[in-house]
C-alpha cells in the first residue's frame, strides 16, 4: 500500500471519511487544507453532518460484540502488524505531517515515533488486562475483577500532532476491546486516514476504528449521541473545558487535555550554555506548537537571566526557517494564516504592554516561500506576571524570559499560572531539583530534561486547567480510562444440602 489517502486528489476535491472498513466520499460541507509553507491549498477536507457520524458510531456499535470477545491476545496481533506497517510507510506519514502542519521532516518523524511507541505498547494488552483474583474470600468463595471494554468511543483530536495525539487514543483504546470513532483536527486531517488504512490491512475488523472528519457539528454529535461511552480530547483549554462539562453531563466518562504555558527554571549553577541548547529547541522546535513547548524561561539572578538571554539571542540567528522539506531547516511555518495573524499579534501586544523584544521574527521572508506563513523566531526579555503575553498560550515561536530572584519566587510563579502540563528545571544542585520536583504543581516535570513528554509506558497528563478529568492518556491510565471494572463472587454449594435464608450482612467477622 503507497498510496496516500490524498492520492489522485486535486486541491478542489476533497477527503471523506472512513467508516465500516471503506472511505465514505462527502459533498456536503467542507474546508480547505493548506500547505502552510507554500500557502496553497492542497485538497479539502469534509465536514461531517450529524447523520454522517451517526453512521460512524452505528459501524463502531456493531463491530463491538465480536471484537470485544476477540482474544487479548490477537487483538494484540493485529497491532503488531499495525506496528510493522507503520514502520514500513514512516516516510509517507512523515511527508503528510510536513505538507499540512508544516514541521520540519525530523520533527515530524519524531512525532510519528511517539505515536509508534503507544502502538508497541498496546501489543502487551493481554498482560495489562489480567485482572485480579482472590481465593477463598469466604469459606468456599471466591472473588476476582476483571477489566472489561466500554464499548463505542471516540477521541478528539488537535492539529498539532495529527499523527501521534489520536496514537495516544485509538491504539489502547481498541486494544483493550473498545471500538473507536476519531474526529481528527480539520487543518491536517490526512495522517489518520492513512494510518486507518494500515489498521484495516493489518487486520483490524470493519467498524472497530472510524474516522469522520469535521468541525464543531461532528464533536456535538459525538458529545450527545448516548451509544458514546466515553471521549478522550486533545485540544486548547476553553474546547477541553466544553467537552468535559457537556460530555459528562451526558453520563460519558471523559479526559479532556487543555493548553499550556510551560516554564522552565534556570538556576544560577546550570550550565547555561547547554540549558540554552535545550531551550531553544523546546522553545522554537515545531514552531512552539507543541503542548509542551517551553513558552517561558524563569532565569534566577541577574548574572542567569543577562547570560541566557544574550545566548539565546546568539543562538536565534543562527536558526534556520523554511519549508520542512529542506532537511536543513530548523523550524517550519505555522499552520495556518489565522495562526500567524493571532501568534504576531501577540508579538505586537507584547511590546504594548511594555515587554523587552530582544529577538523580532517578524520581517522574516522566506525566498520562495513569500505565501507561507512564516514568523522568525521572537524573543521576550523583562516579562512580568500582569502581562497578557505572559497569561495567555502563544502557540508560536515566542518565548518569554521573566526574571526572578529565587528558586522559591520560580516556583510561586509557576503554581499561580493557571496551566499546569509541563515544567523542568536547569540545575546542577541535586536538593534543588529534587524540591522542585517535589512540590511544584504541574504533572510533568523536568531535571535537566526539557521536553518531559512521559515515554508510552508511563500516562500523560497536566495539572490544572491542562486537565479536565482523572486519568491521563496512554501508559496504564489508559487501561483504566478504556475499561470499566467488574467484580464477580462466586462459589459452588454441594448439591442436596438445604440452606436456611441469611439476614444478617456477610462478613467475615
Ligand atoms: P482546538 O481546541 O482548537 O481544537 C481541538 C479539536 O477540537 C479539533 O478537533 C477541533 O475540530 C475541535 N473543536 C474546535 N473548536 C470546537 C468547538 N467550538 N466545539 C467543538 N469542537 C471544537 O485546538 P487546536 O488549535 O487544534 O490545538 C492546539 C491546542 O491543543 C493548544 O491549546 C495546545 O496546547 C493543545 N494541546 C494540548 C495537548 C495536551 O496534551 N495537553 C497536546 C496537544 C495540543
């Protein structure tokens, strides 16, 4: 299989979805996607009607009772082949992730073997889902829980990793039984359906995993149809917020992951120049559309704080901007021009309200690539907790440099921010770190590690308004998130013996 779901595709036609098995054409509604690096658009996506992905959870309801009792164990079969065909078509996924988000291609590939990781992580179901069991929980009783599917869910997903965020989903979902209805982000819609096509030849039933493309009238459909049981979201906090709320008034269960504004803390005794390495990739890699992009760095001491930023400033000339297809380019485009226009109004609003721009992006042009959306990288020095640039997720290659004067003053700053995904430390003082790490108020944390995205055998998740709901995505929280416990007690009396009507409780007292 080298097709591409985009194969024979002009820009004017248009990406359906996939449903029961098949990809299902849509001539109602739909949106341009753009190569944001070019500025043309390259197909259309569908916007599904509520009809459509009524469909879709109708496929997904069907094939639940046959996959549900499908044995673990070839269950996981299938995602080890799923595995193997995702390694073997990597570069054409990679290439769909750098046409419509516009990363640089290591960048993309890094994402893809992220998501890879959850898949190979799945393979261990069968292990995961052994359940526990005690002998003789009274005389001749015996008890045990198992972990049994939910049934039909679904996930919602953003544009910023379009191949590995729903890799945090559907993977364990249906490994653990589930079957799955994706609603990917409309801006990079290609990856998943891809990546669907390789599930079905891996194997994968029809119905088990499905696709509908769309905007706000598919994620309602997905919120109030009563066959959902449960819904995972990737996306900004005020999204994040509106589907927890409306999901669990409707009695699904829901993980919803939020936004972020993620500090890393430089102390005077690190060693800056490698702590300025790290923070310009986490800072500017991806364009500083990752969720755990390092958006502020909190230098202690004036020494830190007039060190980092003169090396930072130092190291931004040298970054390289362009279309992701050149391998030798450090930093894409932005996804969209509505993105461009809202991260450099930022810009704008930054030096209003009185912040130090050190490093401006914003004249950049790319030869070549004058309709792509590209914005240099910007630097911030002399930032302070009022400033809306400080508040508020950028989602850009922005970085904020605020001073402060203790690790204790960094790490006030960062339990007042309302976001709470990610955060690290620069130190070579072991009792710092591990205060830091101890008792800072975020879910992920850093020592010396600037992007501590939790490996797929660990969960993901943030603190705060990064998180609506209990459990986080992949690693052993999913197991938990995708199954609902059931305990049975069971035990064998002798035939012939008659036994009299117990009233008083049972126990073992
Ligand atoms: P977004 O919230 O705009 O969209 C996410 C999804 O929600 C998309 O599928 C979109 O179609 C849908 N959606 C958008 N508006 C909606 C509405 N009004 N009603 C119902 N559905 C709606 O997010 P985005 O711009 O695609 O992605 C960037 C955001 O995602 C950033 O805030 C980033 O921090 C966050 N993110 C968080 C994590 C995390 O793990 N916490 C990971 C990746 C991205």
């Amino acid at each position: 299989m080298n097709a591409t779901p985009a194969d024979n595709l002009d820009a004017d036609e248009t990406l359906g979805h996939f449903i029961n098995g098949a990809a299902v054409a849509d001539g109602g509604r739909s949106l341009p996607v753009t190569n944001p690096a070019t500025g043309q658009v390259v197909r259309h996506v569908a916007l599904a009607a509520k009809s459509t992905v009524e469909d879709a959870i109708a496929a997904a309801e069907a094939a639940f009772p046959s996959w549900r009792n499908t044995p673990p164990a070839k269950r996981a079969q299938v995602m080890f082949r799923f595995g193997q065909l995702l390694r073997e078509h990597a570069d054409a996924v990679v290439a769909l992730l750098t046409e419509e988000h516009g990363k640089v291609l290591d960048d993309a590939m890094g994402e893809f073997g992220r998501g890879l990781e959850v898949v190979d992580y799945a393979c261990g179901i069968p292990e995961m889902l052994k359940g526990e069991h005690s002998k003789n929980v009274g005389p001749g009783i015996d008890s045990w829980s198992e972990f049994q599917p939910l049934g039909v869910v679904a996930g919602i997903t953003p544009f910023n990793f379009p191949a590995m965020v729903p890799m945090w989903m559907y993977p364990m979902a249906i490994a653990c039984g589930n079957t799955f209805v994706l609603k990917p982000s409309e801006k990079d819609p290609s990856a998943p359906l891809y990546c669907a096509r390789l599930l079905k030849e891996a194997g994968l039933p029809d119905g088990v995993f499905n696709i509908v493309n769309g905007d706000k009238e598919a994620v309602d459909t997905l919120l109030e149809d009563p066959r959902v049981q449960a819904i995972s979201f990737v996306g900004s906090t005020p999204i994040a917020e509106y589907i927890y709320t409306t999901g669990t008034k409707n009695g699904k269960r829901v993980q919803a992951l939020g936004g972020a504004k993620n500090h890393a803390v430089v102390m005077p005794d690190a060693d800056i120049d490698n702590a300025v390495s790290a923070l310009t990739g986490a800072a500017y890699g991806s364009c500083g559309e990752r969720c755990m992009a390092i958006s502020v760095a909190v230098c202690v001491g004036k020494e830190t704080s007039d060190a980092v930023v003169g090396k930072l400033a130092a190291a931004l000339d040298g970054l390289k901007v362009g279309d992701g297809t050149d391998t030798s380019n450090d930093m894409g485009p932005l996804v969209t021009r509505e993105h461009y226009e809202k991260v450099r109004g930022y810009v704008d609003l930054g030096v209003d309200e009185g912040a130090t721009l050190v490093v401006d992006g914003r004249d950049l042009s790319v030869p070549g690539r004058e309709d792509g959306f590209f914005l240099g990288p910007c630097l911030f020095d002399q930032v302070t907790a009022d400033m809306r640039i400080y508040q508020e997720e950028i989602f850009g290659p922005v970085l904020c440099v605020v001073r402060a004067e203790s690790e204790e003053h960094a790490m006030q700053l960062i339990d007042g921010h309302e976001y709470g995904n990610g955060t690290c430390i620069f130190t070579r003082d072991g009792e710092a770190a591990r205060y830091f790490a101890d008792n800072i108020k975020v879910g992920m944390v850093g020592i010396n590690v600037p992007l501590p995205v939790p490996v797929a055998y660990h969960s993901f998740g943030g603190w705060k308004r990064s998180l609506f709901g209990d459990l986080y995505a992949y690693g052993p929280d999913s197991v938990r998130f995708y199954t609902r416990r059931k305990t049975i007690t069971q035990r064998w009396p002798s035939g012939g013996v008659r036994e009299k009507a117990q009233f008083a409780f049972p126990s073992n007292q």
